[in-house]
C-alpha cells in the first residue's frame, strides 16, 4: 500500500491540469525514494505505478494536442465564370436634321433705272454685233510707192513740219519732185509688200472655217446696207463653192460671145438681151433651163463636201 505521500504525489500526477514535463517527472522521482525508503518490499509496485503513469501521461498529453491557430483562408473558385453584364438597350437617338440655312435676300442696291432703248439705240446694237460676225481683215503693208513714201516720212517726223501746213502736204510736195531712181526704190518695196499681203491673207483666211468666212460674209453684205459709211467688202475665199449660173444668165453669156452686142452701150445692152430672153420660145429656153439645172447640182455636191451639209435652199425643199 502507498503511503499518504506517495497518493498524493499519485494525485497531483493524475490530477487534470496543463502541467510541465520536469515537473511531472520530479514528482515521480520523489514518489520512488519516498516510497522505497519506508517500503522496501512495495519497489515493484511502485515501478508499476511509475511505469502506468507515464503511460497515463503520455496518453493524457498526446491526447491533448496544442491547438494550432489555423487561418481559414477563402477557397477561390478556379477559373471563375465571370458573367457578362446584359447590354442595356440602346436608345436610338434620332438624327435630327440640319435645318437649311436660308439665304439671306440681299436688299438690291438702288442703282440707276435701265435705259429705255430707242429705236436708235437697237439699231447700233444689231450693227455691233454684225460687225463682230463680220471678222476684222488684218491691216495690210502699204502696197504703193506712194503709200510707203508716206508711211516713211510719218515715222522719221510724226509732228507737223514747217512751212504752215500739214506734214502730209509737204511729203507730197516732196514726192512730185522724186527722181527716178528714188521713185523706183519705193516702187520696188510696194512690189515686195502686195506679195507679203497676200501671202498673209490667206493664212489669215485659212486659219478660220469656210462656215466662218461664210457668216462673215453674209454680215458683210447686210453692213453694206445698215453702215454704209464704211466698205464691207466680202472676204474672198478659194475653198467656198462658186455660186450655181442662172439660165438668163447663160443666154447673156451666150449673147456676149456671138459679138452681136458690139458697139452697143451697156445699159442699152441690158433692156435688149431683156426683150429677147422674154419673147424666146419655151423649146429654146429649155436648153438655157438645163444648163441652170445641171450646173446647180455641181453647186449642192461642191457645198456639201466644204460644209458636210446641204445648202439652205435644199433644206427648205425638202421641209415643205
């Protein structure tokens, strides 16, 4: 049996409670040299209840673990599915059209009142235009000795020159007292200068249409009425197709050759190729009508080759 020692020691090593390891094992030890100094025999014993409690010991403090501070930590889900947020209807906005800007009107100027054309003044307007139809000849070279002895002298003394009168009368002066040899000198200049005009004549009647120098000529002939203080003479063209020959005017061609209208005045030759074309009889005038005929038809092939159309009065033919 254990002494009232060796249970208490027994009790204090038993009894529940966080205790050290030292501690424990020196209660132990003194519980065996207590125990074997007053119970020599109880030493087995004693060993035994060493040996259970230690086993008791390290069952109790095996069986009660420190607890060790564990930190939850938040399980992330793998590769989250991230849900894409529902798109919020868009409102359509409507496109508000741009309002057109308008003009501003503005305020006419008061200036002054039209003229009211007068019959004159309609008049200039067509002659304006026509004689811009009419096409402008280039300025020729004096072509006379005359003529260049004038221009010559104009140039070495552009003032009036002594004497009183006009530079011009004295250069003729001057030029009625010529010599020959001078008068030659400015007669072979002129010579040189017709051939000049009309080399550049041509060019200059070549570098426009035929159908321009046609319209120009047709405005040439109506100026020669409507402006009479000027020369609209009609610009000669070689390319344009010679006008078609009456069947009066083969009988007056005709007459001309025979000679039977010699010696016989002009006008009086006018009032009696008249009578005789008036009293010839049909069959005769047939031939003179043929003539006309034939030669007309040359006159359309002619004009229709210059000017790629059909002459005016074919036109008008063949719209009635």
């Amino acid at each position: 049996m254990l002494s009232s020692i060796g249970r208490a020691a027994v009790r204090r090593v038993v009894a529940p409670g966080p205790q050290s390891t030292n501690s424990a094992f020196r209660s132990v030890w003194h519980l065996q040299h207590v125990g074997s100094f007053h119970h020599p025999k109880g030493s087995s014993a004693l060993d035994k209840s060493y040996f259970s409690l230690g086993r008791a010991y390290a069952t109790a403090t095996k069986a009660a673990p420190k607890s060790k501070k564990t930190t939850t930590k938040s399980a992330k889900p793998k590769n989250p599915v991230v849900k894409k947020a529902a798109k919020k209807p868009v409102k359509k906005t409507a496109t508000k059209k741009k309002k057109k800007a308008v003009k501003k009107l503005k305020s006419k100027s008061v200036g002054r009142p039209r003229k009211i054309l007068t019959e004159e003044d309609k008049k200039k307007a067509v002659v304006k235009a026509l004689k811009a139809q009419a096409l402008a000849i280039p300025k020729k070279l004096p072509f006379t000795a005359w003529m260049v002895f004038n221009a010559e002298d104009a140039r070495a003394n552009p003032v009036s020159v002594a004497n009183g009168g006009p530079r011009s009368a004295d250069a003729a002066n001057r030029y009625k007292s010529m010599s020959p040899a001078e008068l030659e000198h400015y007669n072979h200049i002129a010579n040189q200068n017709k051939v000049a005009n009309e080399v550049a004549f041509k060019q200059w009647v070549e570098s426009h249409t035929p159908e321009q120098i046609r319209s120009a000529n047709n405005a040439r002939k109506q100026l020669r009425k409507k402006d009479p203080l000027h020369t609209w003479t009609p610009i000669p063209d070689d390319r344009m197709p010679k006008q078609p020959t009456t069947p009066y005017f083969f009988f007056v061609k005709e007459k001309h050759a025979s000679g039977d209208m010699k010696g016989i005045k002009f006008t009086d030759i006018g009032r009696l190729v008249a009578k005789e074309w008036a009293a010839l009889p049909p069959s005769d005038r047939k031939i003179y009508e043929n003539q006309g005929a034939a030669d007309k038809q040359r006159y359309v092939q002619e004009f229709k080759t210059v000017f790629h159309r059909d002459p005016d009065f074919v036109t008008n033919a063949k719209a009635k």
